[in-house]
C-alpha cells in the first residue's frame, strides 16, 4: 500500500488554465505539506497542515489554494497557470511531534504549463 | 532564517568506493534529516537524525548540533546510491523545514 500517494502523476497544460492535484496518506499521520522543487532540485516548503488547519502559508502567489477536506488529505488548486509554475510537486506527511521518524515524501507531480 | 549549506554539490565515484557528504546550518537545530532523491524521481526518507550516529546498512549519519553540522557516510558505494542527497532542518519551533542545495552523486560501475 502506497503511504503518500499524489495524483496525477504528470500534468501538461497551458497557460491560463486552472489544475488541482490531490494528495492521500494513510499513514494516520497528522500534518501535511506541499513543496516545490524547481529546475535545480532546489526544495522549498509551500503550505502545511496540522489536522486541518493551516499552520504553514509561504510567500507563493495567492494563485496557489491548498485545501484539506480531512488530515489523510491535502490538495492544491492553483489557477490562473503561468510558465513558471512548471515544477514538481511534492507532497509529504509526517507524525505529531515530528519525533522519530520524519517526512515521507508521495512520489511528485511533475507539471509543465505550455 | 536558518541557512543550510552542503558539500560537495557534486561527486562521481567509482563503485564501492566510500564517501562522505557534509550538511551545515547556520543556527540551533533539534532536528535533522536525510533524504536520498533517485533518478526517476522519488524522495526516501534515509535518516531522522537530531544528534548523535544511526547507521542503516552500508549508511550512516552523524549530527554534531552543537557545531552545526551533520555527515552522511556511504560505504562501499553501489550504482544504485546515484542521485541527489538533501538535508533538511526545521525552522526554530516549526513544522517547517529548510532543505539544503543537495549533493549530487553519481557512482560509476
């Protein structure tokens, strides 16, 4: 069983189009996150949330929505696609306290915008 | 904020050769951790690691967070170690974590 699993795995869309991309853990973990690594591997934390509430909220365009309907999911919305939104997405999880055992990571979603 | 710095960006072994790659940060940390990105992709959590020495087979990582700073040790490297290492350390008092530029390894057979 995948323990944080994304979907889609790849996205390709143009310009000006609006996108979600879901995430799932079943790892009963409490909080969620969505990072960004760009064209350098460069990894850089978007959005975080702690049973369902927004604890985390990084400097990104307010074209970027996270939402989390329940703590085993958080999905991101982004509208209004620009160019440089193409990156990979990369969801993560991990236990209260963060004690012993960290992140897992889901396996990305690559996105091109054209 | 905190800076995380690693070393080297790049490195080319040759199989079963030892290695080791260096993360620094800049202020107090509690925790720290090591992630291992494949070539296709995907990010394996390798150690969580605040002080002290793990070792899980042929790796293994030791944190010094008094002089800030952490080490991961590969032994006997394999073509199968290829790909970029990150390091990642929270924000003083925060769910949110800093990762580092990355070390990227390539072993050779």
């Amino acid at each position: 069983d995948t323990a944080v699993s994304q979907t889609p795995k790849y996205l390709v869309t143009q310009m000006g189009n609006d996108k979600s991309i879901k995430c799932e853990q079943n790892l009963g973990h409490d909080t969620m996150y969505w990072y960004k690594q760009d064209s350098k591997k460069f990894l850089k934390i978007m959005f975080s949330y702690n049973n369902k509430e927004l604890i985390i909220n990084e400097t990104v365009p307010n074209r970027f929505s996270p939402k989390s309907p329940d703590k085993a999911h958080l999905n991101l919305h982004i509208n209004s696609l620009e160019l440089g939104d193409s990156a990979v997405y990369f969801c993560a999880s991990s236990p209260p306290g963060q004690i012993n055992y960290g992140y897992t990571f889901g396996s990305g979603t690559r996105l091109t915008v054209v | 904020g905190i800076q995380v710095e690693q070393s080297p960006p790049d490195l080319i072994l040759q199989e079963g050769a030892n290695s080791t790659l260096r993360c620094n940060f800049s202020d107090s940390v509690n925790n720290l951790q090591w992630f291992h990105q494949n070539p296709w992709g995907q990010l394996i959590n390798l150690f969580y690691i605040p002080s002290g020495t793990k070792q899980n087979g042929r790796l293994s990582a030791t944190t010094v967070a008094t002089e800030r700073y952490s080490l991961l040790y590969i032994s006997s490297s394999q073509t199968t170690d290829s790909g970029v290492y990150f390091c990642a350390v929270p924000t003083s008092g925060t769910y949110k974590y800093i990762f580092g530029t990355g070390t990227r390894l390539k072993v050779l057979a």
